[in-house]
C-alpha cells in the first residue's frame, strides 16, 4: 500500500536574534531555497510536534535549544505539479502552517543529506530574496513582526 503524504504541513522559519535566517538548498531542486517544511505523520499529529520533529530532521537542531512559536498563520495553496505524486490522486492544495524558531546565535546545522545541498544563514530580506515559495518568502518578510527581542534575549 502506497503510503501518501498528508496535505497539512508545517513551514518553520529558524532566525536568530539578529534576524539572520536560515535557508536550505533542496536536493531535488538545486537553487529552491526554503526554510524548514514538511508534513504532519498522521492526521492527528500535533502541528507542534511536526515542527519540532521536521526542524530537528531536516537540521539537526534540537527546538528546546531556542524559543519555538506558532505564528497563527496559514497558507492554503498549489501544490506544485512536480511534486503532486506524493499525495493521494486528486490531491491538489496542502495547507500550511507558519512557526518561528529562534536559536542563538552560532547554533549548529546538520543538514539531511537525502533533502538538502547547503545552507545558509541570511539576513532576513536577503533570505526571503531567495526563497522560491511565495509563502516562505511572505512568512520570512514577517519575520519583523513575530520577533519578540525581550523573550529572544535570553538566548
């Protein structure tokens, strides 16, 4: 039985308290550059938890190390053509949900070398130049207003 990605993710923008974020390079797309994303495991999984598990899979970094918030937004869109056959037949539109980590400054990165080439820390207008999502670009430019430096400067 063909086992389907599930079309409700998370998108995870990791930033610092100087604002630089973190872009990865995707293997399967050389020049996409994203934040982290990914879906949820089952229909019940927490969007919590996906974003703690997909941040520690994709970077190695252990969320418990910064301040991990849910931005209360979500994005509803295309899933993109080339990536439509991990998803049930039919299934056209995934539904995003948009957190923010912040890590100190220095935090190390262990890419997952099956999903990502490279990273980069950025700061944030040059990270969401780059970003081909629209929806990672959009959450990245908000960055400014989910940024708490009181509670981020205790990192």
């Amino acid at each position: 039985m063909t086992q389907y990605k599930i079309p409700e993710s998370v998108l995870v923008v990791i930033y610092t308290p100087a604002m630089n974020v973190l872009v990865m390079e995707r293997t399967d797309k050389p020049e996409f550059w994203q934040s982290v994303t990914g879906s949820r495991n089952t229909p019940d999984e927490p969007l919590l938890q996906t974003a703690v598990r997909e941040v520690a899979e994709e970077t190695g970094i252990d969320a418990a190390c910064g301040v991990l918030t849910d931005w209360q937004l979500r994005n509803v869109y295309e899933i993109y053509p080339v990536w439509r056959h991990r998803y049930a037949p039919g299934v056209t539109q995934n539904t995003e949900h948009v957190f923010g980590l912040c890590v100190p400054e220095g935090t190390a990165v262990t890419l997952a070398p099956r999903e990502h080439l490279r990273y980069r820390w950025l700061p944030w207008r040059e990270a969401a130049d780059l970003c081909f999502s629209p929806s990672n670009t959009e959450a990245i430019l908000l960055l400014p207003r989910y940024h708490q430096p009181e509670v981020m400067s205790a990192l």
